[in-house]
C-alpha cells in the first residue's frame, strides 16, 4: 500500500518515501512530510550543487553546506544555484 504525505515542498498530497533518506531528526522530517516527488527535485538540485561548487561528499564542510541547502530548498526559502549558473538544455 502507498503512504501518503501532505508534501510541504509542494503543497499536496502525495505519495510519501519508502523510508528516511538520512538518519536522525532531519531524515525523519523529511520521510513524514516531503513525497518522492518533492526528494527527486531535491536530488536533481543536490547533484547540480555538487558538480557546480566541486564537492567532495565525503568532506564535513561540503556535508554541512548540503545539509543546509536541503532544509532550505525542502522547508525553506528555497535553494539558489551558484552565480552564473546556466542549465543544461
């Protein structure tokens, strides 16, 4: 059976994770109140994060930074991409 959530990001009621995507507290907001759409859009965002500012995941700076770009793009004001930026396409 699919679990539903109110997704925050997108204001609907959707499909929810399978489980926490990340440990502790903010894995845990984020499986009780962002749907699989909602994640996907973040992990497109996270991956052009990574890329554009060369991020070494394994690196606890670059880890913050991600950490804080996520609460943003999910619950916040949303997550803006580097300056100068050009999408693909």
């Amino acid at each position: 059976m699919t679990r539903m959530v109110n997704c925050v990001k997108r204001g609907v009621k959707a499909e929810g994770l399978d489980r926490a995507p990340l440990p502790g507290k903010l894995g845990q907001r984020v499986f009780d109140t962002i749907s699989k759409e909602a994640w996907q859009d973040w992990m497109r965002h996270q991956t052009m994060l990574i890329n554009e500012h060369r991020l070494s995941v394994i690196e606890p700076q670059a880890r913050a930074f991600l950490e804080a770009e996520l609460e943003k793009f999910l619950f916040g004001e949303g997550s803006a991409p580097p300056e100068g930026y050009v999408a693909p396409g």
